[in-house]
C-alpha cells in the first residue's frame, strides 16, 4: 500500500490521469494486478496493488475478495474505492468485459462494508473497458499517456516508474571491488565502531556518500563486514530511522542487562508495531547507499543488503517491490534464514502501523 504523493489532485473520474499516474504511485508498470485507490472525502490516500485471483472460480474469487477486504480494513477512514484491473495479455481472452465477476464480487463485498465502488475499469493492452452499467462490453482504444498533465507532473518532479519491479540485480560492479572484499573482515567485536561507520555515511548528502563509499575501501569493508554480524545487520534500519543515542539503549540494554525486554523496541520496529514514526529522510539514504553496497557484495552481505532494501520497501508501504527482492534474495541463496522469514511474513500482506498513518507513512518525494 502507497501512501499518496502530495501533489496536486488528480481527477478520480478521468481514467487517463488515473492511468498515468498509478505507475508513478507504485514505482512500476502493474501487470495481471488489481490496483485500488483509496479515497477519503474526495482525496486520495494510498493506493493498494494485488495480484489478480489465479482463476475466475468461485471460490478463488471469494478467496481473493476477502483478501482485499482484510488489506481495506486497516484504513478504517476510507470511503470510497476506485478500481483498475491490469489484465494479462491472453491469446484467446474471454468475451465481453473482462473479470465482470471479480467487480460484481468486489462492489458486492464492499457496500456490505458501507464503502462505495467509485469507479471501475480493465486496461488489456491498448484497450479500456469502464464497468459503469451504460458503458460496459464497450472497449475503447487507451490513448498515448506521455503528454498527460498528470504524468508530466510526475517526471517532471522526478518519478521514473519501472517496467517492472526492481529485484536487486543489474547494478554496475564496482572498479575497486577486489580491493573492498580483501579487506572485508568480521566485525563480531566491533559493533560500536561498525554502527559509527554506518551513521557517518548516513548522515551525509548522496553525492558525497557516493563518492566517499568508493574512494575509501576500508569503510566500504567494514559497512560490508558489519553485515555478516546478525545484531548490527538487524540493527542498521533502526539506526536509520531513530537515530544512534536510542540504538545505543538497545544495545546497552542487552550488553548489561540493563532492563528486561531490551530487545523489544527492536522487534517492534522490525515488524512494524508501535508508536514509531521513522526518519524518512534517513531510511531513504539507506536505501541508496545499500543499493551502491550491491556494486562490491558478495555472498551473505549482498543477501543481507537485498533484505534491508526489502524491508525498507515493506515499510515504505510497497510490498510488491519488496517480495521481489525478497524472491531474489531467496533464489540466491535458500538458506538465508532472513530472507526467507521475511518472505513468509510480507507474503500474508502484513504492514506496519506507520504506512496507514497519514501523519507517520512514507511519501514519494515528488516535489
């Protein structure tokens, strides 16, 4: 689920800018995907992509509505729901309206809930059909979106949308590699100096993060080592996004056993429990530099770097981008024991409290 980009409002009737902008909300092109738009008084709030139910069975649809339901109820203030059904490309499709059950089904399932289905259409190809009962079995031709205000608002601002979603590969080696990894060693003992180093490159500007990571090798190496140690790895998004001075509580809290349940705070924020508000700012470098990281990663450090992007995705309220990389991480290396925990939770749709939290939830930096 995405928290909507502040932006200016875009028309929740006009299915060209809803067209247009949806990739931009989800950071890729949806395919064989239901997306949902989540409307509150007018405003859009968050969008909600799904897979489409594996068959137009009765019972598979009813699995699959359900499922929407359950992922509806956690914004309890929405009001109305739009619709946009990106199905696949089949050879020899069905005729008249595509996937009529599977939005009988939804409007059905959502006015027993109270909550009003605005507006419905399927995108197959280069053809729309609107579900509106005076429009239906009445395909028209999708026009080029590139010049669409919406969509220009969004490039213009700096969203680049995939064709698909990103899995963690592609990323360009780095020219120094040999010389990081020969220096990478454990860091089991050194955990203080491990999240100092991860805090110095957080807190610096991109450019500069950029060009640091690449020109000093040794911290490079102790960034990558420090991975290979579980507490620091687990502990590296809760840096990001709270700060050292409270990272260091948890980590005073388990040396000395200061208190009992130390650990908790940790946990809570891994899973996305509680009062927290992270520092998005902060998370979004993270992000980046882990993505860098990838250059030089070999082994378990690149699947731990393909977890924290994972995560961060996750918590950003993206979990199609996440289960991708989390499906990477796993065909990489099955015995990843984090990632394959991760996978089994993010796969039952399970989000954090901040991501349907209008004051709490990450935003598109589109401004």
């Amino acid at each position: 689920m995405t928290t909507t980009p502040e932006r200016r409002p875009i028309s929740l009737s006009n299915y060209r800018d809803i067209l247009a902008y949806v990739p931009h909300a989800l950071g890729f092109h949806p395919q064989n995907s239901a997306v949902l738009l989540l409307i509150d008084n007018d405003r859009l709030e968050a969008t909600l992509r799904v897979d489409l139910p594996p068959t137009s069975r009765g019972e598979d649809i009813k699995t699959w509505t359900n499922q929407v339901l359950r992922l509806l109820a956690r914004i309890p203030t929405i009001q109305d729901v739009a619709l946009v059904i990106y199905a696949p490309e089949e050879q020899h499709a069905e005729v008249g309206t595509p996937y009529q059950k599977i939005v009988n089904s939804l409007e059905d399932a959502l006015s027993q809930q109270d909550l009003r289905l605005r507006h419905a259409w399927c995108r197959r190809g280069t053809m729309l059909w609107d579900y509106d009962p005076e429009q239906i079995d009445c395909a028209t031709e999708v026009p080029p979106l590139d010049t669409n205000e919406t969509h220009l608002s969004m490039i213009l601002a700096g969203s680049a949308p995939m064709e698909r979603p990103w899995d963690g590969t592609g990323v360009s080696e780095w020219s120094n590699s040999r010389e990081v990894l020969r220096l990478v060693v454990s860091q089991d003992d050194n955990v203080m100096e491990c999240l100092e180093a991860w805090q110095r490159i957080l807190d610096m500007a991109q450019s500069h993060s950029a060009v640091t990571l690449h020109e000093d090798p040794e911290l490079a190496a102790v960034l990558l080592g420090s991975l290979g140690t579980k507490f620091i790895r687990d502990l590296v998004p809760y840096l990001a996004s709270q700060g050292l001075e409270d990272t260091l509580d948890i980590i005073f809290g388990v040396s000395f056993e200061a208190q009992e349940g130390a650990l908790a705070p940790l946990t809570d924020f891994l899973l996305g429990r509680g009062w927290y508000a992270p520092d998005w700012r902060r998370v979004d470098r993270l992000w980046e530099v882990a993505r860098d990281l990838l250059g030089v990663a070999h082994g378990d450090s690149r699947q731990a770097l393909l977890c924290i992007l994972a995560w961060i995705e996750w918590a950003r309220g993206r979990g199609s981008m996440s289960l991708v990389l989390l499906r990477q991480a796993v065909a990489e290396n099955e015995k990843y024991e984090l990632a394959v925990l991760l996978q089994k939770l993010m796969s039952h749709g399970i989000m954090p409290s901040w991501s349907t939290d209008q004051l709490r939830a990450w935003r598109a930096n589109f401004s």
